[in-house]
C-alpha cells in the first residue's frame, strides 16, 4: 500500500475517534486493535453477515486467539472478494506503525464503501453476542450494567446496600474466618514445596507448547505467502490450501478436505475409465 492512496494522511488521533464513534468503543491506542476483533467489527457493520462474529474473541490476549480472529477476518474477505493481504505475524505484535497502517488502510475502505453515511448498525449489541461477550470494561458494557434492572424490576445491584454498610459481622462469621486462617498456617513446607514442583512443572509444559506453536505457526506463515504469489495464486490446488488455511472452524477445513477428495476422486475414476 503506497501513501499516494491518500490512507497514510489520517492521523492516529482521527483514527481513534473513527473507531470509537463508529464501534461505539473506548480505545486510548491504536495498538489495541491488534487481536483482529475490531477489524472484524469494522467489515461486519459494512456488510452484516460477511463476518462469523459470533466466534469473534473481543477479549482475545493470547496469540491463538487472535490468530483465529483474523482467520474470520480473511474468510470474510474472501466471501467479499476483497484481495487485501493480512500481515498477521506483524499485527499481532500490537506494535504501533503496523497496526496504523492497517487501520488506515480500514478507513479508506470504509469509506469508499460506505460513502461516509452513518450506518444503522448497533455495535455494543452485536459485540454482546461473540465469543466471549462485549470488551471487558468497555465504555458499551458499562452503560448495560449501570443502568440496568434486575428481572421483574428489581433493584441493580450497584444501587444495593455494600457489605460496609450492612449488619456487624455474627460471631459465628468471626468463628469461620479464624478457623480457616488456622488452616491455612498448618499447610507444611513438603507441601508447600509440592505445589511449587507441580506450578515448574506446568510452566515448562506451557513453554513447550508456545514454541511448538510458534513452530507451526511460522510454517503456516510460509504456506499462506506462497499462496500469494502471483505465479501460484491461480493454480487450482493452491486455492484449496488458502481456503483451509482461512477456514472459520474445523468443520469447514474438513468439508473443503472432503471437497478435494471426492474432486481428484472423480477425476481418477474418469481418467481410469478412459483408460
């Protein structure tokens, strides 16, 4: 993408505030666009449907997550016919220049789309039914929660009388908490040192694990690149590998294997009948 297409000229200032009145949102840094979520959400309001939001993660953290919500983000690309390349090893890095540079990129495909008219979209809504619910303390979510009334008109609970304010803790309470703290001081050291192998333990395994992934994953990387290329990119096969490396779920990647199969099925079977 070339500065000449007039997307580099957006300040990250004016970018925030787009993103923000668009979605609804709370963002103070363009680099908490880097999970795909919000990307996601921008192409959903454009075209509703386009995008699985509801397997979208808005509170994705972790590398699978956010790998998975760009998955969704390039199925709806390519359901749209969109040819943008998505430079997730870069994006999820959450660096600020990389992700600017693709939420330019957004605004000015945005607006083209759109033709800078308002949309009738309820973002905070539609984030509330993903994966995992609305961001945890977004500015949205906290509106809901504030202002909302319990079934059958009950109190909410933030306008509820605190635990400081009610009735003086019963002796029995007293009696529970001293009990529990004299438990808590018999735990003996070989225990202690237990608990401390079983966490060593469990973190080695959790290294492993990151290092195998960020194996497969840079393989994949490699895979999707070729994919690209100009001199590949129309080879039947290849488009297949690109819809499996795109695919939403387990169960589309298996129905395109399956799609493969029964093709070069037929084929051989035509080819040996021929014979």
């Amino acid at each position: 993408m070339s500065s000449a297409d007039g997307t580099y000229f957006v300040s990250k200032t004016e970018l925030l505030q787009w993103l923000n009145s668009t979605l609804d949102l709370d963002l103070t840094k363009i680099e908490q666009t880097a999970s795909g979520a919000v990307a996601c959400q921008l192409l959903d309001a454009m075209s509703p449907g386009s995008v699985a939001l509801s397997k979208v993660d808005f509170n994705a953290v972790n590398d699978y997550d956010c790998i998975n919500n760009y998955k969704i983000l390039q199925a709806g690309f390519s359901k749209l016919n969109i040819n943008k390349p998505i430079e997730v090893h870069k994006l999820i890095k959450a660096r600020p220049l990389d992700n600017i540079e693709f939420m330019q990129w957004f605004k000015k495909f945005f607006d083209d789309r759109t033709g800078g008219e308002v949309l009738s979209y309820d973002p905070a809504a539609r984030r509330a039914a993903s994966k995992t619910g609305d961001i945890k303390g977004s500015k949205a979510a906290g509106k809901r929660t504030a202002g909302s009334v319990g079934v059958g008109g009950s109190t909410p609970l933030s306008s509820r009388p605190s635990a400081s304010t009610s009735a003086p803790r019963r002796p029995v309470e007293k009696q529970l908490s001293r009990g529990l703290s004299s438990r808590a001081s018999t735990v003996s050291d070989s225990g202690v040192a237990e608990l401390s192998e079983q966490v060593a333990e469990m973190k080695l395994k959790v290294d492993n694990t990151e290092r195998e992934r960020d194996f497969y994953f840079d393989k994949l990387r490699d895979i999707e690149l070729l994919c690209q290329m100009q001199g590949l990119k129309e080879v039947p096969v290849v488009k297949f590998f690109e819809r499996i490396l795109y695919a939403a779920d387990d169960v589309e990647a298996k129905g395109v294997m399956l799609e493969v199969q029964n093709l070069y099925s037929a084929e051989a079977s035509a080819n040996g009948h021929g014979a």
